[in-house]
C-alpha cells in the first residue's frame, strides 16, 4: 500500500485519537492538529494527500480553511461535523469537500471513504495514454488531468468523474439519482442537491461545454462544445 500522508484537522482529543489510530492500523502516516491555524502550517511544510476536516474549529473554522486549500490544491478532503443540516452538506460540497461525514460516525466508514477516495484519485499506470475530447475539452484517463484549449484545469476528485462520465456519454440524460449513485456511491445519503452544486462548478469551470438541464429528471452533455 503506498504511504499516504492524511492530516486530521479536529479539535476533540476522542475523535484525534479514535481515528488516527485507525487509519494508523492502515499503515497510513497520520498527523493531527487541533486548529485550521497548526493545519496552515503542516500543509506548508509537509503537504498532506488527504485532509479529514472538522467545521467548528477554534480560530479559523473548517469551511474557510477548506475553501483555502481549494485556491490552490486539489488535494482530497473529508468533512466531519456535527452540523448534520442539508444546507451544511452542501456549503461543504460547494466549497469543495469530496464527501461530508456527520457526527457521529464509524470509525470504519471514515476509512472506507478515505480508501475509495484515494483509489479514485490514484493515477492508472498502462502504457498507452488514454484521451476522451469534446470540443476543445480533453480528459487524460491515465493521469486524471483536464485540459481546456491546452490550459490544464483545477479539478477535484468528484469534478473530474462527473465530467469523465458526461464526456464518455454525450447527448445521454442521467437522473440525479443515477449520478449520486456514480459519482457518491450508492451508500451516500445526502441530498440530490449535491449534483446540483456539482454541475455548477463544471459549468463555471468550463463554459464551452454545454451541460444540459433536463427539468424534473438530471442532466446531459451536448456533443459539441459551445463555441465564443
């Protein structure tokens, strides 16, 4: 298993210690800081693969240290909080966090998130490259990378596999519910509002390309990418 580095950024000692030691018993390396302040500092000298991020933090809380990290990474992160509101997920999901744990929670599930996040992100080694394009939107498979007209694109774990599977079906509708169960997985149960928010930030991200809304059932990418 490769040695990832997961920085836990939670101010309960329980909850440090319950879940470093079982992501530990992961031979994953973890670090653990009580304040997004201490996280600033990790991220700068020994930049995490992963942050597990609780919101109510003293200082500085979760969601704007989250919305830091994404100025300039791309880096996973989970949220964990006991705000278990929907208009909590979603401010999480649209700052965005690649999955919202609600306290509290198994130590077990945090784990499975953490491993299914990583074997998304995790670049596939074959030898021959793997290129799906629409318009001037170009999707490198083997290295997770997105290119718009030759300038390389910000985009999360989630980002990328919503936009992989739309570019790999264009003119296709897929409900809300198929794209939760895709993209999320089917044990997710949040609300469909989480694909709302996602579609959102593709579409700012990538305005040449046409993402449909299909009223009362989902979405579809045209097959031609809008032109200036």
């Amino acid at each position: 298993m490769e040695n990832y580095h997961i920085c836990i950024v939670e101010d309960d000692p329980n909850i440090q210690h319950i879940v470093a030691s079982y992501l530990q018993k992961e031979q994953y390396k973890v670090t653990v800081v009580s304040s997004a302040e201490e996280a600033a500092v990790v991220w700068e000298k020994t930049p995490p693969h992963m942050w597990i991020l609780d919101i109510m933090l003293p200082g500085m809380d979760g969601y704007t240290f989250c919305k830091k990290i994404r100025e300039k990474s791309n880096v996973p992160i989970i949220i964990i909080s006991a705000k278990d509101d929907e208009v909590d997920k979603i401010i999480g999901l649209e700052l965005g966090s690649d999955d919202y744990l609600t306290k509290p929670f198994s130590p077990r599930e945090l784990v499975a998130r953490v491993k299914r996040l990583f074997a998304r992100s995790r670049p596939v080694r074959i030898s021959e490259e793997k290129v799906l394009s629409i318009g001037d939107v170009s999707l490198y498979e083997n290295e997770r990378r997105v290119f718009d007209q030759g300038n390389e694109m910000d985009m999360t774990t989630k980002e990328y596999d919503l936009l992989r599977l739309l570019v790999s079906y264009p003119n296709r509708a897929f409900s809300r519910e198929e794209l939760l169960n895709t993209i999320w997985g089917s044990d997710y149960y949040g609300s469909d509002r989480a694909v709302d928010d996602l579609i959102k930030r593709l579409r700012k991200k990538l305005p040449r390309l046409v993402i449909e809304t299909v009223w009362g059932f989902g979405y579809r990418l045209k097959k031609e990418a809008e032109q200036p």
